[in-house]
C-alpha cells in the first residue's frame, strides 16, 4: 500500500493505492493551514488519526513539502503526467489547469517529455473561473450549464484582476451569464493554447486537475487547440495518482 497527497493551493487531494488498484480517495479544501488539511487526508484515507500506519506518503503540488508525515515529495509536473498515464494508457497531452498555474504537459509512456507552465498570471487558473462561479454565486455544475448555450462575449481584459471589473461592467450593461461565462472560456482556452503552441499538442489529450470534469471547459479546448480534450476518469486525482505510482515505481 501506498499513500498519494497531492496538496494543491484550493484543494487537497488524496489517494490510498493498494495491489488491486485505488482503495480509496479523499478530498479536502487546502484552507489557510496546508499541513493540517493534509492531515486530515491522510486520516480520511486510513481511517486512523495522528498515524499512517507505516505506510509511504509521496506528496506534489503546491503544498507538497509542507506535509509533515511525507516520505518523499515529486513535482507535479511529473506527477500529473503519470496518473495520467495510469487513468487513461496512452495519454500523450496532458492539461493542467491549477488554482495558481495551468501546465501543458508532453507525455511519453507516462514521462515528461516537455512542457510549458504559467504561473505568472491568475487569467489561465483555475482561481479565474472560480472569480466568476463566486460572482455567480454558483458552482463548476451551473458553469457547465450556461456553457451549453454556447454564447460568449469578448473580455478585453487579459489580467484576472481587470478582468473582474470588466465583467462587472458587462453585468451591469446587461450581458447575460451564458455570454460571460462563454467570455471566461474562450479567454482561458486562448491562453492554455498560448502554452500548447511551444508544446505541441498531440493526441489522446486530457484535462487534469480541478476542472477535469468540465464539459464546457474541455470542449472551450478542444476548439481553440483543434484537438479533441478528452475527460480523464478521476482526473482530479491525476496528481496524487501519479505521485503514489512514480512511489512504488508503477
């Protein structure tokens, strides 16, 4: 058995692999104290608190060396390329879109073979959408929905701080939430495909992450990079997946 964290910046993700595949799963938000919330993971995933049993701990993420019971800590670029690689064989573009930073990731059976990562702007984060569902006062399912209609509106404003404060503005014009959100889209696949571009993109492509199960996200993607983003099954433990496999070396 082997313990998987993957402590992100919004949520702290988990997993407990054993030889029969994943025993169980927990996700927790990371909050202000990131080793507290790893914690309690862990005692999710066991069911013991204050122990692990002896069990190894691979941490990545954000977080990942902030976890007191770790064994060992990887980065999560190669993190999130071998979970998956575990979740979906064959993978060959991996898309991470973080609470801090989005990555595009080459894979080859399961490795790195390069990438590009942004963690210098919130526009391209998952922290930007999260903007938005807030001032929506509203949740990933209902920002699928207003995607269906397949509306958008233009944002002018390539900073999430501006950004914000233009779609204020739009809200008060009238603009309806469909347009926005499809604006809010569109603005985050234009800079993932900035990324792709001095990647390359082949396929299968996945989505990793928090967004994983996105539809109106994925399919935001798949037009601007001309590439079918497929979901990744449990993608958002592609990370602490990946880290408890590169562990015992899977």
């Amino acid at each position: 058995m082997i313990i998987g964290i993957d402590c992100g910046s919004t949520l702290c993700k988990g997993v407990l692999l054993g030889p029969d595949g994943i025993a169980a799963f927990s996700v927790l938000p990371t909050g202000w104290d990131l080793p507290e919330s790893a914690s309690r993971v862990l005692a999710e995933l066991t069911g013991v608190s204050n122990t692990v049993a002896g069990i190894p701990i691979i941490t990545t993420g954000y977080g990942r060396d902030t976890v007191r019971e770790r064994t060992k800590s990887i980065t999560e670029i190669s993190a999130h390329a071998r979970g998956a690689e575990y979740l979906m064989p064959g993978t060959r573009t991996v898309i991470d879109i973080g609470g801090q930073d989005c990555k595009v990731i080459a894979v080859e059976n399961g490795k790195v073979a390069v990438f590009q990562m942004n963690d210098k702007c919130a526009a391209g984060t998952g922290r930007f959408v999260q903007m938005i569902l807030e001032r929506f006062n509203a949740d990933i399912s209902l920002m699928d929905e207003l995607l269906a209609a397949e509306q958008s509106i233009q944002l002018n404003s390539t900073c999430a701080v501006f950004a914000e404060s233009e779609i204020i503005g739009l809200l008060a014009k009238g603009h309806c939430r469909e347009e926005i959100a499809g604006g809010v889209a569109l603005s985050l696949a234009v800079k993932i495909s900035s990324l792709a571009a001095r990647v390359g993109v082949r396929a299968p492509a996945v989505l990793s992450g928090g967004l994983a199960e996105s539809s109106g996200i994925r399919r935001a993607l798949s037009q601007a990079l001309n590439v079918e983003v497929q979901a990744l099954p449990n993608g958002l433990y592609a990370g602490a997946i990946g880290a408890a496999c590169m562990g015992l070396n899977l």
